[in-house]
C-alpha cells in the first residue's frame, strides 16, 4: 500500500486549473476523508466512489483512505472528481498501473452501479488540460464528443469505473454496459434564428438600415415604439446577419455553452447565440453567480452574438446597470469571499421598449391617457449612464396600410444579402485596423479616432461639434458617433467618414428624441 496519483481539472468560471489528485491507503479503522476545499457536491463523492467501486467489481480496501485535492487552497466544485478519486485509490491499493493513472487527467461523475455520468463544463476543462501540456484525458462516453473539440490532446471515452480500470492495465473481465448519454440537444437560438429572414420584415427601412450598421460594427442597439411596431421582429433578424464566429469565438462560445450545461455536439458552434432572458431575470441570471459554484448568466452565453432584452424598463434597474461595466470592459467578474471567477461578455446589446406604461403614446388612432410624468418615470427606469453606452437608439413607427400596399411592389433585402454587406464592411475595418489590436469599429478607443490618421477634419465633424458644446451628448456619445460614422462609410465602400456619414450616425444615435 502506498500513494496514489493522478490529475483532474477545476474549472473556476471559464479558466480551469489542473489538481493533482493524492490517494493513500493506511492501517486503521475502515474511513474515508476527503480533505482540499471540496463544496458539498464534491464531499459526498465518498459514498459515489465506494458504492460505485464495489458494484464495479473493483472493491476498494476495507482501510484507512485519505484523498487530497492539490493545491488544497484552490476550491473544488461538482461531482468531475469521482473518476480522479476512484482510479489513484485503486493505483494506491496496486489494482491498476500507477504509471498510466499519473499521466491521464481523468474528469467524470460516477453513478452508484459505476457507469460514468456526463458532467458539464468538459470542453473548458480539456482545454485546461492542453493548455497545462497534457494530452491525454479520460472522459465519460457521453462527453466524448465534445472532449474531441480540443486539437492535439487524445480523448479516451470510457463507460465505467471498471472499463477505465482495465484500460489502465487492471485484471478485471470486461463486462458490457449501456453507456449514459449527455442530455439535451446541440440546437439553441442561434439556430432557431437561421430561419428568420429580412424579407419578413415590411416597412421600417430606416431600422433595417440601423440594423445593419448595428451587425457591421457590433454597435448596441435601443428600439422605442409602440406595440406591433417590429421591435422584437428586428431584433430576432440581429443574429442572422452577423458573420460565422472565428474559429477562436466558436470555441469560447462552445466553451461557455458546455459549462452551462447546454450540449455541445459533434462541433464547434459557428453561428453567433441570442439570449432573450425574461424581464423577471436577477442580477445572478443576467451575469452570472451562484452561491457554490459560479454559473455563466444570459450576458456571458451571449459572447460574441446578441443579448436581446424585451421589454427593457420592466426589468429591475439594478439588473440593467449590471451590465453597464461589461458593455465597456467586453468581461465579466463575479466575486465572491473565496474567488473571483472570470467570464468573457463581449456581446451586443440589443433593447426594446414602448413609449408608456400603456404603449400606445405616439401610436396611430391610439389614445394614450398617461400623463406626461407617467412616461418619463417609465423610460427613466433605464439608467442615463446605460443608454449612453447605447450607440444606435431609434424610434420605431407602426407600419400603414399604404406602406404595406408598397411593400409588394420591388424586391426587399434579404438576410443573406445583408450578411453579406456586413461581412463586406467587417473586412473593411479589419484591414484598416489591421495594424491595431481591434478588428471592430466599436472595438476602437475615441482617443484614437480623434488623433493621428484617423481623426476627421472639422467640416465633417462639424455638427458633432456643435452638439458637444450644447450639451446634447457626452464626450463618450462623441466616440460612440465617430465609431458609428466609420461603419457607415465601411458599410457604403468608402475609406472615410463624410459629413453625410457623421450625420447619420448623429441621427442615429438621437433618433429617439
């Protein structure tokens, strides 16, 4: 009897950190500790191993069983160490090759008759592993798939606790089992929004317009109107015309779905996700949090696609101003007394309102009764500081019968031709800023649009000038325009902003007003 060692992964947030898995085997009465910050989940892994082993048919010694969990200081959370914990037991008791335990990571939950159960978070945990040098890493059967994502590291899929036994060179008969498969299905929203197209859309050329701009240079968008107006319409079509997610985007997103609990499938994500929480949502379902283990909210499993909030002022105000950081930063931190876990939250926001408590203030044949102070308290509910993050804030009419008669006359775009302006555009940017650590208009800081090569003269910013000075937008409304001016002029093929294009996005970004 000795000490038994072998490696798995803690995932904090979307980092994970290698834990090397200590067994040791010694005299005394029968027990089991379990000692290096476990949370509950984790601390009841004693009962899981046991039972599991001795259904196994790998029976664990009737001894003394000490199990550390190094570093001891970092914390543990969830059930993915069952499989670490039961194979350097049996390595310490001498059942399997020590050698090939310690240069396996091994991440998986046990079941009580020994099947190994899928565990979320594996892709991230993998990707921890490969990026800790270690290439080989054992996974239940229904996470192989998903495991396999990560280039250069072998994936060994086991069923239970007995075939990863025998694999590691245990004397053990193989016995069939039926292995358990992952839960869910690889289809989300983004793939429901594929079959959403622009040519839906009658009317509100102005929004279409806006909401191309909004793809091309990942602008957050405001929509205000009226009932029926097409606000959640426009807003469901966002998606579908931004580009395929870069092979390191599909693998965050990918990251960030598994880690979930969401299934990942046989592939990469490549389309960018839409998230639509409830106007009930907290503050913990909107970033993230947990009292254990931290979970990814709504705005982080929006990285890279869209964040659509209906409804915006029924939401609760501090849930709104959580986002107001992440909507600079691009990133998300949870702190909480033992850690701070880290998630991306480079999203694009996209929010809807009506005018009124009752919604119908500037609605066709509608009579609104609210009182003036009525609407303001309404609209006020969403922060000035949030709606100055707001690049694009437009005012969405009802469509009339005689735009609907027109409507039928000429083709209208259609989500695949708007794609491809906008990844036309994105490429334009690209190549402009390919010198810089951006790839996106909204990406680039103000000073560097004002200075240098990229600052416009003053005839072309001169209406932003005027409307500094007179107090109708900030000085960080000022950066957001010229961002927004450079997607107009990528949008329209031309290498620099015009005076045309500086007063576009001046009106769009007060088209509320």
């Amino acid at each position: 009897m000795g000490v038994g060692r072998t490696l798995s992964v803690a995932l904090l947030g979307l980092t994970g950190a290698v834990v090397e898995v200590e067994s040791d085997i010694s005299a005394g009465l029968p027990g089991f500790v379990l000692i290096g910050l476990p949370d509950t989940a984790l601390g009841e892994a004693k009962d899981r191993v046991r039972s599991a082993a001795s259904n196994s048919g790998c029976a664990l010694p009737s001894h003394k069983l000490t199990v550390n969990l190094s570093p001891a200081a970092l914390p543990k959370h969830g059930s993915g160490f069952d499989l670490a914990i039961a194979v350097s037991i049996l390595a310490a008791a001498g059942s399997v090759h020590a050698e090939s335990v310690e240069r396996v990571v091994h991440v998986g939950e046990l079941g009580l008759d020994g099947r190994l159960r899928p565990v979320n978070g594996v892709l991230p945990a993998v990707l921890a592993a490969s990026r800790a040098g270690h290439r080989v890493v054992m996974v239940p059967t229904g996470n192989a798939d998903e495991a396999s994502l990560v280039p250069d590291v072998r994936v060994v899929p086991v069923a239970s606790l007995r075939d990863a036994a025998i694999w590691h060179g245990g004397e053990y008969q193989p016995v069939p089992v039926e292995p358990i498969e992952r839960v869910g299905t690889p289809e989300g929203h983004e793939a429901a929004a594929e079959h959403l197209d622009l040519t839906d859309i009658v009317g509100n050329e102005e929004a279409i317009g806006a909401l191309l701009a909004a793809a091309a240079g990942a602008h957050h968008v405001f929509l205000l109107g009226p009932p029926g107006a097409g606000k959640t319409m426009l807003a469901s079509r966002l998606p579908g015309l931004l580009p395929d997610l870069e092979p390191a985007e599909a693998l965050e997103v990918s990251s960030i779905r598994s880690l979930a609990g969401l299934a990942v499938g046989s592939s990469l994500v490549t389309r960018p996700p839409l998230e639509s929480p409830h106007h009930t949502a907290t503050a913990a379902a909107m970033v993230g949090g947990g009292s254990g283990q931290i979970r990814p909210g709504a705005a982080v499993r929006a990285t890279h696609g869209v964040l659509f909030l209906d409804e915006a002022p029924e939401f609760s105000m501090a849930v709104l101003d959580c986002l107001r950081q992440p909507l600079e930063s691009g990133r998300i931190s949870i702190h909480r007394a033992s850690a701070v876990a880290h998630f991306p939250g480079r999203f694009q926001l996209v929010m809807a309102a009506n005018p009124c408590p009752c919604g119908q203030y500037g609605a066709q044949d509608a009579s609104c009764m609210c009182p003036p102070n009525a609407r303001r308290r309404y609209l006020a509910r969403i922060s000035g500081p949030l709606l100055d993050r707001i690049d694009i804030q437009l005012g969405v009419r009802q469509v009339t019968a005689a735009q609907l008669a027109l409507s039928t006359d000429g083709p209208r775009m259609s989500t695949a031709d708007g794609r491809a302006r906008v990844t036309a555009a994105r490429a334009a940017a690209r190549e402009r800023l390919r010198a810089t650590p951006w790839t996106l208009n909204s990406q680039v800081p103000g000073s560097w649009l004002r200075n240098g090569t990229a600052a416009l003269g003053g005839r072309a910013t001169a209406a932003l000038d005027r409307a500094l000075e007179r107090g109708g937008i900030t000085m960080r409304g000022y950066d957001r325009v010229l961002r927004l001016s450079w997607t107009l002029a990528d949008l329209d093929g031309e290498g620099r902003p015009s005076p045309d294009h500086v007063g576009r996005a001046l009106f769009l970004r007060r088209a509320m007003s």
